[in-house]
C-alpha cells in the first residue's frame, strides 16, 4: 500500500507513547453517555470469490431451525483465508459508494470509521482483561480508521487449531447455515416446502460469502460509522429502516449446571449484547448446543433486554460501563491522534498485565487506507 501526502498540512511530530489506564469497572459506572440509534448508511454482499456487490445477493432469510446436528457438511467446510488481510477495504468502498448515492454529505463524514468487531472489543475490555488485542489506526480528513491488527499470539493460535477447535468454530457457522435460506421464506411453494428444509440439511458453510452493512451512530461526542457482517434479515428488506429486521445467530453451551449458567451470562451476553447493540440489530437467536453440536433449544432474545437479565448481580456486568469506558477512548485516541495522515499509523495494545492500553506511532509502517479510497473511487 503506497500513498503519498501532502505534508504541508502537518503541524505536530508524533509523540513515542501514551497510555490510558484500564480502571477497575466501579469507575465507569453511573449514566452512561448517548448513543444513538444507528442508521443503515449502504450495505453490500461478498460472493464465495470475495468479490464485492453493492446489492442484496447475499443476505439471506431467517428460516426456522432444523436438524439438530451441526456436524454435518463439516467435510464440505470453506474457510475465508484469513492470511489475506483485507483491511478495511469494503468498508472504505462502501463509504466511498454510499457518498455517491447521498446528497447530504453529513450522513457518510463520521469522527470515527471502523469494524463493528473492533468496537464490541473496546466495550467488553474492562470486562476481558485475559483477551488481547492489537488495533491500528490512522487519521485522514479528520476521520480517525481503525482496524485489527492480528496478534502473533492469536495467529500462532490458529494455526494449532486442532480439528476439535475448528469443528466447534464449524458449528458456529452451521447453525447459521440451518437458520437462514437465501430466498424469501413466504415466496416457498408449499409443494416443495419438505424438499426446502430437507435440502439444507446436508449443506456446508462458505465464510467467503457475506452480507455486510455500513451503519453511522453517535457515542458521547464522537461519531462513528462501522461496518457489521448480518446474519439474516426476518423479512424483505424494509428501505426506511433495515436494521429493525436483522437478526443475529449465535451458538452457545446448553446451560446444565450453575457453573455454565454463570459463564453463559457473564461472557457471553456480554458480547452478544455489545455485537447486537453496537450495530442495532434488535434480535439475536442463540442455538444452545451440547459437546457433541447438537441443538438441544433455540431461543430468541431481544438485545435491549439483555442487560436485564444480570442487571445488579454480584460479579456480572453493567453496559454503561462498557459504554462510559469505550466513550473514553474514543475521547482519548481523539485528543490523541491529531495529524490527519493517512501515511502515518499508530499501534493501541492491550494486553498482560491489563492495566493500560498504551499508543505508539508506528510511522510509515502498516499503511493501511486504500489509494482508491483516498481518490474517491470504488474497485
Ligand atoms: P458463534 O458465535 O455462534 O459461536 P457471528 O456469530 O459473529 O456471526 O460469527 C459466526 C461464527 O463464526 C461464530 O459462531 C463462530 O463459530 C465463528 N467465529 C466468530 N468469531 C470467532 C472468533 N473470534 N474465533 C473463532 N470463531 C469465531
Ligand atoms: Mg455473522
Ligand atoms: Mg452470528
């Protein structure tokens, strides 16, 4: 990636290294600070050869579950290789697109443009101080970008996924292969109703293939706008308001015993909340599965009341700290990252021993924004 900049905009050196103290949670606590309800702004489908399509191709339709068994097609499994780092190529072009398509320039400029992933890390950080991450950002016509940096330590993870690791990821994609169909369920010939169901039984999962949106919401002063892969919509498109259709699948531990519910309700509604909320998907299925990937209940939730279900409790968690915490670094990476270079990156870490995230400038390294982007046009 090669982009060249005009430097005589430039008024600061860049600093060494900063750090922000991760507090114990206690300290976020108390109102939490506005966050807007998100708009979809564009939305785009990326086929099994990763091409991008600014249409609906990909998404798909949420379809009661059938089947039970998630292993099955587990031979017919394609992974996305994620050794291609893609940046945050069709996010950038689908800003670039959505500019086009708009009059009101408002609605695609936002303090902040990013993966919905990396800010459901930044929310669920006072809460994970055993999860490491690395971010990179840069700052262009005073929109700081953010992406994931992959970690050694998480690469070297994947690549000694035993195969137990990665069928248990398979069954992820699965269920989701089960709950979703490509056409319009009430467009289904009842004739061929059985044939349907029966016919994606067998089927695989292709993590190439994708439905991604790009939405824009407001955290405390900072405006952001994240692209988030959709799971299945619950009906047709609604062209005013997409996002109330959405709906994400998620896969989790049948709940046996008090240990499991525990972890369940500490970890895991955690991150399906802060997934779900951030992008405003107001549903999330989960399909509570045993060791062996079977379906034992499917049950929906809506994600505004999630919180609900730990709210008070000892030991659990509490969004406005998620949102308080993660409005603060939005502030300080802001108040931080000052020249607007593309051509300059900067590295945020969290890691062991969990006290602070700290910034350094990485310089010319890692360049991450597209040329394309930068000259106003889509691939
Ligand atoms: P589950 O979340 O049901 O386990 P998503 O739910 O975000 O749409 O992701 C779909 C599936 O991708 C996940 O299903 C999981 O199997 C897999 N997946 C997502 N993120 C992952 C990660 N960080 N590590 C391993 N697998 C992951
Ligand atoms: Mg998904
Ligand atoms: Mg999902």
């Amino acid at each position: 990636r090669k982009l060249s900049f005009d430097y005589s905009t430039k008024n600061t050196q860049p600093f060494n290294r900063k750090t922000f103290p991760v507090l114990h949670t206690d300290r976020y606590a108390g109102s939490s600070p506005v966050y807007k309800q998100p708009r979809e702004i564009n939305s785009y489908s990326i086929d099994a050869d990763r091409r991008v399509w600014f249409d609906d191709r990909e998404l798909k339709y949420y379809f009661k579950f059938t089947g039970h068994n998630l292993n099955l097609g587990f031979d017919k499994f394609i992974k996305r290789d994620e050794s291609l780092l893609e940046h945050l190529d069709t996010l950038l072009d689908a800003v670039t697109d959505a500019r086009r398509k708009t009059t009101n320039p408002n609605t695609t400029n936002a303090n902040f443009i990013t993966w919905r992933g990396i800010m459901t890390k930044l929310l669920c950080t006072p809460y994970c101080r055993n999860e490491p991450w690395e971010l990179r950002a840069t700052k262009y016509n005073d929109t700081i970008f953010i992406e994931e940096q992959t970690t050694a330590e998480k690469k070297e993870k994947e690549a000694q996924a035993t195969v137990r690791q990665q069928l248990m990821s398979y069954w992820g994609y699965k269920f989701e292969t089960l709950s979703t169909i490509s056409i319009l369920p009430k467009t289904i010939n009842r004739d061929n109703y059985e044939e349907v169901i029966e016919s994606r039984i067998p089927e695989g999962a292709d993590t190439n293939v994708q439905y991604c949106v790009a939405v824009k919401t407001t955290l405390g002063k900072n405006s952001v706008i994240m692209g988030a892969e959709v799971d299945c919509s619950r009906d047709e498109k609604c062209v005013n308001d997409p996002l109330r259709n959405y709906i994400e699948l998620k896969t989790s531990r049948y709940v046996e015993n008090e240990k499991q519910r525990r972890t369940y309700e500490r970890f895991k509604l955690l991150k399906f909340w802060a997934q779900s909320f951030l992008a405003g998907v107001p549903t999330v299925i989960v399909g509570f599965r045993d060791d062996d990937g079977y379906i034992k209940e499917v049950k929906s939730l809506k994600t505004l009341e999630i919180p609900r279900q730990v709210r008070g409790r000892p030991g659990m968690w509490d969004p406005s700290v998620c949102l308080n915490f993660a409005n603060q670094v939005l502030d300080w990476l802001s108040d931080n990252i000052v020249d607007n270079d593309p051509t300059v990156t900067y590295c945020i870490k969290w890691q062991h021993p969990w006290r602070e995230l700290v910034m350094e400038c990485t310089g010319h390294d890692n360049v991450f924004l597209t040329k394309r982007f930068i000259d106003g046009e889509v691939s």
